[in-house]
C-alpha cells in the first residue's frame, strides 16, 4: 500500500504538459479538427452538385467513396515518410495538399475533376495519424500521451460536427462553389502557427522521465528496422486493429502499452483477449455488460478528454 501511494504523486506530476507541449497538442487536434470538416464537406453538398452538374446517384456515390481508396491506401506510404523524413514537413505539406484539393473542389465543372480533388484529398489527409503517433511518441512522456491523444480524438469528433452546422449555414447564403472555396483557405491557415511553433530537430524533449522501458529481443539474421509483416504479426496491433468499436480508447492507449499503466478492466469470458489492453494475470471474470459498454458508448468530445484516466491512470 505504501508503495502505491509513492508511486501515484510522481505519476501525476509527469503527467503535467508544459506550454510548448500543450500547444503542440492542441495544434494536433485543430488539424484533425480541419481534417475531418474537410472530408465530410462534400457530403453536405451533394444534392447542389448533383443537379448542377448532371451527376447521377451513382457518381454520387463514387465520389463519396473515392476519398477512402486514397487514404486506406496511402496510410502505409504516409508511415513511410514519416519514419524516413522530417515528421513536421511531412504533415505540413499533406495539410497543404488537402486544403489545394478542398478548395479546388469549388472551382471544378467535371465530374472527372471532382473525382480527382476526392483522391487528392484522401491523399493529403493520410498523413494525419502516422504523424500524430510519430510527434506523440517522440515529444510526449509515457504519461502525458493520454493526455494529448485524447485532445486529437475530440478534435476529430468536434470537425464534423461544426463542419455540418457552418457548412449547412454557408451554402445557403454563398453557394457550394464559395462553401469549398473558403474551407480550403481557412484549412490552410493552420499552417501558419504551424510552421512557426511545430518541434524544431534541435529541440530537446520532455520524454527522459519515463519511468520503464521494455526490452525487445531481435534475432542475429533479422534487421532492427521491421517490415510491414513483421508489424501485422505483433498481437497487439492486432488487438488495436480489430477493436474499432473503442476508437477513443485503443488510439488513446497504443502509444503507451507500458507495464506501468495497463488498463485494469474486467474482459468477458472469452477465448481471445487483446493482450495490450488486458495482460496476463489481469482479473476476466467480469460480465460483458459491465465491461464494454462501460468504455464503448461514448463519442461525444467531452467524454473523449476522460480517456487519459483509462489509458494512464488506471
């Protein structure tokens, strides 16, 4: 019991975020609060695109759809550059890249050229996440990346919601073509502050204080540097990967699967359980009632910045 108590006030004051990385995290929510605004824009107005362009419900559809192709697709070339190149500059010129798509959208009269600023931005925005989990993991101590993933996961939940209700308001008193055309200028914006306060190579970090470090075991005939199969084949990311159904949790945790802070809760009897978020010797005996609804029904902002008391604190 002693112990414990010894261990929690150190806990909390590593814990605090300084001003630079405060200021990192919420730059990293505004661009995923941009992000999500400008993927889901389209949405809003289709019905106006539609009948002035003579589009069917089918290239409706298409065009709805092509933005994932892109960015299912580039998230493993985004990982990529993020590991070989500059993080920063990488998540700088995505965001340039999806803001010149967005706004192209309203200066568009094809359906081909609409389909083309769709792929471009999904493109531009498969950059966001590696980056986020690239800047987190390096500027972000053990028990201050709850804190900041969990900033990024209301940033995403709040852009749609704010997007549809400005978006609704803009097209009804300036039109489609205008609605994109001032969302891509507004989305680049955020470049600015970026360029100017985003983590120089030279600066320190404030990720010396973490408390415990796991050894990993790599084979004489194997290389330090894992391939992409090698990654897929880790039960945990098979763990996080196959729980969607907990977004704010499995992203506000992957980056700190450390000894020192393993979730706690009850798992429903079951022959499988995901190692990162319940390891060996943790209680299972728990009813399914008590254990996922208590962490899956949430999604609202709010709840989302009460994910550091699952993923560090418990």
């Amino acid at each position: 019991m002693t112990a414990t108590s010894n261990v929690l006030p150190a806990t909390t004051a590593t814990s605090r975020l300084s001003p630079e990385l405060t200021r990192l995290a919420v730059l990293l929510a505004l661009s995923i609060f941009i992000n999500y605004i400008d993927r889901g824009n389209l949405a809003l107005a289709a019905p106006l695109i539609k009948d002035e362009l003579g589009l069917s419900f089918y290239q409706i559809g298409l065009l709805l759809s092509s933005f994932f192709w892109t960015y299912a697709i580039f998230q493993i070339v985004s990982g990529w550059l993020v590991d070989r190149f500059p993080v920063n500059w990488v998540l700088a010129l995505g965001i340039l890249l999806w803001s010149a798509a967005t706004l192209g959208t309203g200066l568009v009269h094809s359906f081909t050229m609409l389909l083309a600023m769709r792929l471009i931005l999904g493109i531009g925005e498969s950059v966001a996440y590696p980056s986020y989990s690239k800047n987190i993991s390096r500027h972000f101590s053990e028990f201050q990346r709850g804190r900041a993933n969990s900033l990024i996961s209301a940033g995403q939940a709040s852009g749609p919601a704010f997007g549809t209700l400005l978006g609704g308001m803009l097209i009804a008193h300036v039109g489609w073509r205008f609605f994109f055309i001032i969302f891509g200028i507004a989305s680049s914006l955020w470049l600015l502050p970026w360029l100017k306060y985003m983590p120089r190579a030279a600066q320190t970090t404030e990720v010396a204080q973490e408390p415990a470090t796991v050894s990993v075991s790599i084979p004489a005939n194997e290389s330090p540097s894992a391939t992409i199969l090698q990654i897929l084949r880790q039960t945990t990311i098979s763990g996080i990967s196959s729980s969607p159904g907990c977004p704010s949790i499995s992203f506000a945790s992957a980056i700190s699967p450390s000894n020192e802070c393993p979730l706690s809760l009850e798992w429903p009897s079951s022959p499988w359980r995901p190692p990162l978020f319940f390891p060996a010797g943790s209680p299972t005996n728990g009813s399914p009632r008590a254990a996922l609804p208590r962490v899956c029904a949430k999604r609202s902002p709010a709840p989302d910045l009460l994910s550091p008391q699952v993923s560090c604190r418990w």
